[in-house]
C-alpha cells in the first residue's frame, strides 16, 4: 500500500484547497488595516490586539471550513440552523444575561455568546432555501411566508433591544426575498405602509433609540450626552484631512474624545490618522469585496447558491455603509461595527463564515444539482 507523504506542497495544496484567492487578498488586507486601526486605538491596552489576534486565527479556521463544504450540504442544513436560532433568541428573551440594560447574551458554560449573530447566516440560509424549493411555482404565497420568516427574529432581535443586528438581520432577509423576484409594486407598496406607520412606531421605540434619531437631526442639543458620540466621531474624521495625521499620532484617538473607538467608532480613529487617501483605500477594498462577491453570485448554478452569495455580499455592504453612516453623522448610530476592522470576536466570525460560503459556492460553481 502506497504511504502518502506529508511534504508541504501537499500541506499547502490542501489547505488551499477550495480558497478563493481574490477573496482572501481583500479580506487579510481588510483586517491588516483593522489590526493597525486597533493597535492605535487600544495602545495602553495590547490584550485587546492579541485577544483580536486569536478571534482572526478561529475566524480564519471558520471560513476554511465553510469553504470546503459543498452548497448542496449547506442547503440542508437550512431548516435546522433556522430553527436553532429562533430558539436560541427565544432562550434570550426568557433566561439571556442582561448588559447594560440589553438582553442579548447567553451564558454557556464558561463564556456566553451572542445568539442574534447566528440569524446573519442562519436567515438567508433559511429564506434561499425556501425561494429554491418553491422556484417552479412563486406566487405570493411564498413571499409572504418568507416575509413572516424574516419578520418574527428580527422582532425578537429588535425586542433585546439590539437595533443594529436587527437591521442587518433584516437586510441579508430582504435580499434573498428581492432577488427572488419580488415585485416592484409590492416593494412600492411595504414602503408606502412603512412611512405610514412611522408615527405610531415612533411610540414603540425606547427612550434611548428616540434620543439617537434626534440627536441625528441635531447633534449639538446634547454635546456632553446623546450627541456627545456624534460630534466627536466627525471632528476626528474632519481633521484627518487628506493625508492623515500619521499612524498612532491621531490626538482625538489618544485623548480619549472618541468613545467605542475600538468597536463602532474606529473609522473614527481610522480617518483621523490615515485621512482621504486611507479612506479611499478602504473602500476601495469594500467595492472589490462586493464585486467579487456579487461575480461569485451571478456564476453561481443553482437559485439557492445563487440567492444566498447575494445575499451575504449585500450584507458586507449594509454592514459598511451603515457604519459609515453613523460615524460620520449621515445615520443614527445603531451599534453596527466596521466589517473586518473593529474588535469583536462574534461579529468577526459571522463575517468569515459569509467568506468560506462564498468561497464554497465558487469552488462548486460547475457543479449541476441532480
């Protein structure tokens, strides 16, 4: 019997094996610039950049992993990764832990993780799922089961209350609904009904999401509170000007003006030190990630894989564009972090684990379901 010898060609080709090039290029770029971004904001705290160290060593493993799993799999385990995180969310509003007025954790032995992070994946996985299966016959029957799929965790999420992961669940769900085939007059319709309905949500929201919309109007009512993130978010990112102020020389970083700056507000730090030209650079990143993203999605053979790479790489795009939006005072700020940049070990899984399905699908792009 022929031994296989471990040389390392073998090693490398089969660690390679599936791992889309393009993709992993932006994305260590992407977290390169992260890790220099955090290494500046965390400088009297260097735990905080070895703990993120160890995050990317378990997200890079996640999204290997991901990578090597055919779509036709992923596709079965839609159902159950829907139904486990409806519970898990269900497990948080009962018996979660509460953090600083939130309920959005659960312990589990000697950690505790965030359960609404799973319904990033575990949603479009669901609804692509669903779309792929009723695809000879769509009737509206089928958008609105979907729609009340979608609907029901992101209440839950949004009850928590965590506004931000409620959004973003909400868009990977949108997505895979819209480019379904969801028509434009319903489209036109549900805004029509969500601007209607504006006023009487205004009653439902709590005291601080208010606080954060008005605040967006006018930041300057409240400059030592509500509006306090706001103002200091883009006078760090106005005075980077066009070239920055230098890696680690940011003054409203190292003063402490910027507050969540290693999280929500790091492109706070990140414009002050590296101005315009690292602003362009990074989404000039963003906009390769997405085209590739969306490349992987229109070469993909099936609706299901075809459906849930939209989705995901859509997902990338809301994550940064509405991150972007609060730091620089174009949006409310609602806790979404800086994809691939910010701190934050689940969040930064969730993002990988999108990567390797997107890898996986491009890898069994030729692939004809039977």
């Amino acid at each position: 019997m022929e031994l296989i010898q471990f040389t390392p060609r073998r090693i490398i080709a089969r660690l390679s094996a599936g791992i889309d090039g393009a993709l992993l290029m932006i994305a260590v770029a992407l977290v390169a610039l992260g890790l220099a971004t955090l290494y500046s904001a965390s400088y009297d705290l260097p735990a905080r950049v070895t703990g993120q160290a160890m995050n990317l060593l378990v997200a890079f493993g996640l999204m290997w992993l991901m990578a090597q799993i055919p779509p036709q799999t992923l596709m079965r385990f839609a159902v159950p990764a829907y139904a486990a995180g409806l519970l898990l969310l269900i497990a948080v509003a009962l018996f979660g832990d509460v953090v600083n007025g939130a309920r959005r954790w659960l312990h589990v032995g000697v950690t505790r993780f965030q359960p609404a992070e799973v319904m990033k994946i575990a949603m479009p996985l669901m609804l692509a799922w669903w779309f792929h299966r009723h695809e000879a016959s769509l009737r509206a029957r089928e958008f609105f089961v979907a729609g009340v799929m979608l609907v029901v965790p992101v209440v839950l999420i949004a009850r928590q209350p965590d506004l931000g992961t409620a959004v973003l669940v909400a868009a990977a769900g949108f997505y895979v609904i819209f480019f379904a085939g969801l028509s434009w007059k319903v489209l036109l319709g549900v805004g029509a009904a969500t601007l209607a309905g504006l006023a009487p949500l205004w009653g439902l929201l709590h005291d601080y999401q208010r606080r954060r919309i008005l605040t967006l109007l006018d930041p300057t009512q409240d400059p030592l509170g509500a509006g306090y993130h706001i103002i200091q978010s883009t006078i760090a990112v106005g005075s980077g000007g066009i070239g920055g102020k230098g890696w680690l020389k940011g003054t409203q970083t190292h003063l402490e003006f910027i507050p969540e700056k290693h999280t929500d507000f790091i492109l706070a730090v990140f414009s002050e030190e590296f101005g315009l030209v690292g602003n362009a650079l990074l989404l000039g990143l963003y906009i390769l990630l997405i085209a590739r993203g969306l490349m992987i999605a229109a070469n993909a053979p099936t609706s299901f894989a075809r459906l849930l790479a939209a989705s995901i790489t859509l997902t990338f795009f809301t994550y940064a564009f509405v991150n972007m939006g609060m730091v620089t005072g174009i949006l409310p700020v609602v806790g979404v972090p800086l994809p691939f940049i910010s701190y934050g070990g689940t969040a930064l899984a969730t993002l990988f684990v999108g990567i390797g399905i997107l890898m996986s699908i491009h890898k069994h792009r030729k692939l004809v379901q039977t």
